[in-house]
C-alpha cells in the first residue's frame, strides 16, 4: 500500500505516475497539475483549460483514481 512505502519510493511513484498520465490522458494530467500543484479551484482550472466545469471534475475523479491505481501498482513491485 502507498501509506507503507518510504516517502521517498512513494515520490518517485507519483512522479512516474504524472509522467504516463500525461502521455496517455493530457487533459486529465493537465487539471491534476492545475488543481493540486498550481491550487486552482475547479472553476478556474476549467476556465485555464477552456472546457465546462462539469468536464474539469470528471477528468479530476478519472485522474485521481487513475494515479491511485497507478501508484499502488508501482509501489507493490
């Protein structure tokens, strides 16, 4: 699980995460970097993006789960 691996492993996982989120889904890899490392609202990540509101949460919930699976996997090798 991502709580019991060294902070360390649990970075380079969520780095590595970002990276294949951004290749395979651009958008949704685009509002992670706005919402959680730029502090955007959700409001004003999709006016960053030019997409709906509704749109911008859904790409965050895809991501979000995407990442969380992702990471997991990674951590559990």
């Amino acid at each position: 699980q991502v709580e019991s691996a060294a902070p360390n492993e649990q970075l380079l996982a969520v780095d590595a995460a970002l990276d294949q989120l951004a290749l395979e889904e651009p958008r949704a890899a685009e509002v992670v970097q706005l919402k959680y490392f730029a502090g955007f609202t959700m409001r004003e990540t999709a006016e960053a993006l030019g997409i709906a509101e509704r749109t911008a949460h859904r790409l965050w919930s895809f991501a979000r789960a995407w990442l969380r699976r992702e990471i997991e996997r990674d951590l559990a090798e």
